[in-house]
C-alpha cells in the first residue's frame, strides 16, 4: 500500500470561502498572475490578501479583475496488487 497525492483545483466565486493558509492562483485572461497563501480576506469587498510565493510581498486580489482558484492537495491511499 502506499500514500500518493492528487490535486484539485477549485474556482472560487464566494471569497467567504476562503481560509487563512489556502493555497491560490489568480488567474488574468488564462495567465497565472499570482501564487500564494491567503492572509486574510473580505468578501463583503471582493478582496482577498495573499503572501505571494513568487517574491514574498503582500498581494491584494480584487474577485472582479481576477479568477481565483483554490489549489488542494488531497492525500488518497492505493493498493497494488502484486
């Protein structure tokens, strides 16, 4: 038996949603912008804030310019036969 992983990559289109710590893409006419961890969000706004993984800075994400995606990891177990 072993441990293998599969991604999912979820559209976004309640920033409520959202925790601290989710790993995003922002998505601009088919062309990752950015990549990073949520910080903190405010869908009342369609904002939500992201440490960009590419440089480290702070980035703020307007749900109206881009198209957020939500980028999961998902642990699944899988037996071989032999």
């Amino acid at each position: 038996m072993s441990l293998l992983t599969s991604t999912e990559i979820i559209r976004i289109r309640d920033l409520g949603t959202l925790n601290r710590g989710d790993e995003v893409e922002a998505h601009l006419r088919n062309a990752v912008h950015y990549r990073g961890r949520v910080e903190d969000t405010a869908p009342g706004i369609g904002v939500v804030w992201i440490r960009d993984d590419a440089d480290g800075r702070r980035a703020i994400l307007h749900a109206e310019e881009y198209a957020i995606w939500l980028i999961r990891t998902v642990p699944f177990e899988s037996s071989m036969a032999a």
